[in-house]
C-alpha cells in the first residue's frame, strides 16, 4: 500500500525546517549551516552550497518576503499565478492568498538552494528530485486547514463533502491506489479493447491475438505490435474513436497483437531472454505461419520496442531477417539521457533490487504504477488528494486514467536485467557487448526501414533519446528511416487519433537522421492534427500488394482460443 500521507510528510518536513511562516528568519542570518535547517541536511549528506549564491539567495528571499508582508499588512493581496491557487476561493480571501503566496516564494528559493549546491550532476538531479517532491506535498491546497476551497465546500455541503472524501479515501485504501477516474465506468472487453479479433495462440507469458480485417482488401505484409510488458495492451485499443489498433485495421492491415501476461508467482524466475525468445521471436514465427508471409512489418512502443529490436538482433546473429519495416513509438535503445527516471537508477540502488529479485521474484505493478506517478505528482497524485478526499468528489470517467491504474508486475530477474544492462549501464547500443537468448546483440545488423516517433513533452523517454535511435538503426540505408515528432507527452502524444482533430506533430522530411536532434527540430515542420496518417503511409509502403483477407483467423496449427481482447488482459495486480 503506497497511498501518500500528506499529514506524515508534512510532519517529517517540519521537524527539519520548521514552520514555514517562519522561514523568513532563517534568511536574516548568515548562510551558515547553523542558521538553515536545510543546509544542515544537505551537509548531513556531504554536499556543500555555494556560500555567495547562497548570500545572495538570502537577499532575494528577505527583499521578496518583505515586499509579500508589507502588502499583506497593507491589505493588497498578492498576485497568485499558479493554477494550483487560481479560484475565487484563493484570490479572493486575502490570508489564503498570502499563504499561497508565501509557500511559492518558499519553493522558489528551495529550488535556488539546490541549484546552488556544489554536486556532480547526476546526484544534483536525486536532490532536485527529491525537494521537488516535499515541496509539492507541502502546497495549502494539500491541506483542509489551509485549502479555502475544501473549506467552502465542507460548510455548503453542511460536512458532507468530508463524509464522502474519508469514504473516498477508506475505498482507495482498500484498492491499493488513489482513484485517478471512474472505475466503475469502465470494463476491459465491454467498452475497452473492444476491436473484433481472436486469440489464436498463448503460452504463459503472452497471448497472440489476430484482429479481424474490415477492408475489402488489405496489405499482404501483416503488421506484429509489440506493446510494453510494464503496462497492458489495451493503451493502444481503448475506445474506439481513440484505438489505433482500430485505425491499424480500418488502413487495411491485419493487425496481430502481443498480450503480455500480468505476471505472478509461475513467472517468478522469467528472465529477459525469455521476453525475447518466447515473446516477441515466438509471435514472429506465428505471425509468419499464419500470413504465409515471411516478411512482417513490426511495431515497439516504449519498452516494447526495445524488446522488439533486441529481438530482431538477435535474429539477424542468426541470419534471419524477417522484417520488412520496424516502428518504435516513444523507445530507448541508447540510454544516454533517460531524463528524470535517471534518480532511480545508480549502482545503489540496482544492486539492492538484484539482492531482492535477480534470483526469483516478482516486482509488483503496484510499486511500479508509485514510481511513474512521482514523476508528475501534482497531476497523478495531490489533484486526487485535493478532490476525492478533501472535497468529496468523485473522479470523472477517464478512460486513460483507468488504464493507468491497472498495473502489471515484472519477474524479477527480467527487470534486474533491464535496469542494469540499459539504465545504468547502457550496453544494448554497443554492438556485441549483450549476449540475449544465446546471440550477440548488434543493433546496427537490424536491415529494416525504421519509422520512429517521439513525444515532445515525453518525460520518460525524452524525444531527443528516441531520435539517437536513427544513428544505432539501419546505418547503411539512412534514407530509409523516418523520424515524427509529436506534441504532448508519453501516453496522450500516441494516443491522438485522427478523429479528435488534436495537437500537433513535427516532420523534416530532408534531414531525417543526419546531425542532431535539436537540428532536426530547427528544420522541422509543424503540421495540425495526428501524426497517425504519417505511420499509415509509412505502413502502406511497405504492406506489398494488395490481396482479400483471409476469411478466418489463425490456420491449422494455431486456432481460435476465445475472443479478443482475452484473458491474459484482465488479470489485475497484487
């Protein structure tokens, strides 16, 4: 059970620094480590501050307090920006505005403080990270005794909003995680992952499913998705005006799809090889007995993608080929700049989770859905903090929110490999430094045009990390990949189907894959709309001919197991 204590953090923070009404007294003092309980801590942790940055950071903060107090004192309410403060609620009445505006001069000069200490980058990162982290937790609006808005609420509502927010927060404790949307509005197989197909095969780490074409005719090359095993399929299958296995189909492919299975004690000791060897290498072999094709176009997304290209490496050391075109959405393959995923990975911390799990065992999805929801706290933690609990709301139908809350475990020894060989070490870019599933792993063997998309605003693959894709992939035809910039992030920059006529994405045509990221984007393109058509096209470049659609799914070999989206799917976490 991993729910936030808003009250626990705030005690811990408190018995360091105080009360924060009382900062400004730190700030009249010398910068020493006597004077400031945050220095104190730093140095408890054996790093320095810069002394003249610190003095001056002391001058900033006394001239900015003073000028906060004297239009208190005046009566003038300050000028709050933050959308965590923007109701009537909080502008309205001048202690609260002042309390916001306190607590944002608070945390403007805590992440001063930190970038004035004298660190090595990557533990500057840990420590940013981590203040971050206190001060989202220690905003008013985290708080009944300083949240107007959940006041105002409590006394129209004569207390029922509290009645409905502990009952809110009893069932989230109860399910393990706070409720990011309406999960009773939602159904995986009802109104979710509802696209027509059939398992046609499953062993127990995936299911494969065979869509159902809806095309008079469709391309003769199939199309293999690969998607995360950290998270389930149906983020590409939601609903069906946002599904773009959907819109896979409805472009004349027949769509096969890998569904992971949610791992549990069996899997336990389920290495990486065996995600290369017995998935996505076992689903190519399938996909080509069924199609009759020995050519299929293969799409990654996120760690899906990095699964698929190690697969197609491994392939190639073995001399086989069986790509006709590969698309990696939002992937690693060179872990140089993992962004801020990169405070949770040292030899530290990667040692200890081997300790735990190299040999056996399973890393819980519920573990993993904390982590990602740390990185965006305000947005996936305190808004729910704030709204189910402290003002008796019930979370809207969300049908992306649903799916992020629907975890899946990792084996242990899999996810041991995968942070150590990527993450830390960054070895699956160097050609033949990993053996995976008995072959020397060379990305640069893989001979398939790539078509690789990143998220602008992605901070779990950051977009210039996946374009350093196109300088490891099919060096000796460079011409033939393509890089598509998308606006948004990980999840809402994929998930932008044609229909909803939204955001944006970028396209530079004649530079794809030379020089840098950043020169690409100079000489990017923004275009209106989805970048989805961009994939079809690139698709249909590569689908071969046009042919009638086989009349049934699998063949005599793999035959129809139960309907798609299957089992595999709905089993929840632990």
């Amino acid at each position: 059970m991993n729910l936030p204590d808003p009250q626990a953090i705030a005690n811990a923070w408190m018995s360091q620094v105080g009360d924060p009404s009382q900062w400004q007294s730190w700030f009249s003092k010398a910068p020493t480590i006597d004077a400031n309980p945050f220095a104190t801590m730093l140095h408890d942790i054996g790093v320095a501050l810069d002394a003249e940055a610190m003095e001056q950071l002391k001058n900033d903060y006394m001239r900015d307090f003073g000028v906060l107090w004297q239009d208190f004192l005046a009566g003038k309410a300050p000028a709050v920006s933050d959308r965590r403060f923007s109701s009537a609620a909080w502008q309205g009445n001048p202690m609260s505005a002042f309390n916001a505006a306190t607590y944002l001069l608070n945390a403007r000069f805590l992440s001063a403080m930190v970038e004035a200490v004298e660190t090595a980058p990557q533990q500057k990162q840990k420590i940013r990270f981590a203040v971050q982290q206190m001060i989202d937790a220690m905003s008013p609006a985290n708080f009944l005794a300083t949240n107007p808005e959940a006041q105002q609420k409590l006394i129209d509502t004569k207390g029922e909003s509290l009645t409905r927010g502990l009952a809110n927060m009893l069932g989230d404790i109860n399910k393990g995680h706070i409720s990011l949307s309406d999960e009773s509005a939602f159904e995986v197989g009802r109104n979710l992952a509802i696209t027509p197909g059939t398992v046609i095969h499953e062993n127990p780490l995936f299911q494969l499913i065979q869509y159902t074409p809806t095309t008079p005719a469709v391309s003769q090359t199939p199309l293999l998705m690969v998607p995360p095993c950290i998270n389930k399929f149906y983020i590409l299958d939601l609903q069906p005006d946002n599904s773009l296995v959907r819109y896979a189909v409805e472009q004349g492919n027949t769509v096969f799809m890998v569904s992971w299975s949610n791992p549990d004690k069996s899997l336990a000791t389920t290495s990486w090889d065996d995600y290369v060897e017995q998935g996505v290498i076992e689903a190519i072999r399938i996909v080509q007995d069924v199609s009759g094709q020995q050519k299929l176009n293969l799409f990654g997304f996120c760690v899906g993608g990095t699964l698929a290209a190690t697969a197609l490496a491994v392939l190639a050391a073995r001399g086989q080929h069986p790509a006709a075109s590969l698309t990696l959405l939002t992937t690693f393959l060179d872990f140089s700049d993992t962004g801020v995923l990169d405070v949770f990975v040292d030899e530290t911390q990667v040692s200890l989770r081997e300790q735990q799990l190299r040999d056996g065992g399973l890393m819980p999805g519920r573990d993993l859905a904390s982590t990602f929801s740390s990185l965006r706290p305000n947005d996936l933690v305190w808004n729910y903090v704030q709204s189910n609990y402290l003002k008796g709301n019930e979370p809207a139908a969300f049908d992306l929110l649903f799916w992020n809350s629907d975890s899946t475990n990792l084996p242990g020894p899999m996810f041991c490999w995968y942070l150590r060989n990527t993450y830390l070490e960054n070895s699956l870019k160097v050609p033949g430094k990993l053996t995976v599933a008995g072959e020397k792993v060379d990305l640069g063997l893989i001979d398939a045009p790539v078509f690789i998309y990143g998220s602008r605003d992605d901070h779990i693959v950051p977009w210039k990390s996946a374009f350093g894709s196109l300088h490891i992939l099919n060096q000796g035809k460079p011409g033939a990949n393509r890089f598509v910039l998308g606006a948004s992030g990980h999840i809402a920059g994929v998930i932008n189907s044609p229909a909803k006529n939204k955001r944006s994405y970028w396209i530079n045509d004649n530079s794809a894959g030379d020089g840098t990221a950043q020169a690409w984007f100079d000489g990017a393109t923004e275009m209106p709309g989805s970048w989805w058509p961009q994939w079809a096209a690139f698709l249909a470049s590569h689908g071969g001919k046009q042919v009638k659609p086989k009349g049934k799914a699998g063949n005599v070999r793999y035959t129809p197991i139960e309907p798609a989206p299957g089992r595999y799917v709905k089993v929840k976490s632990y």
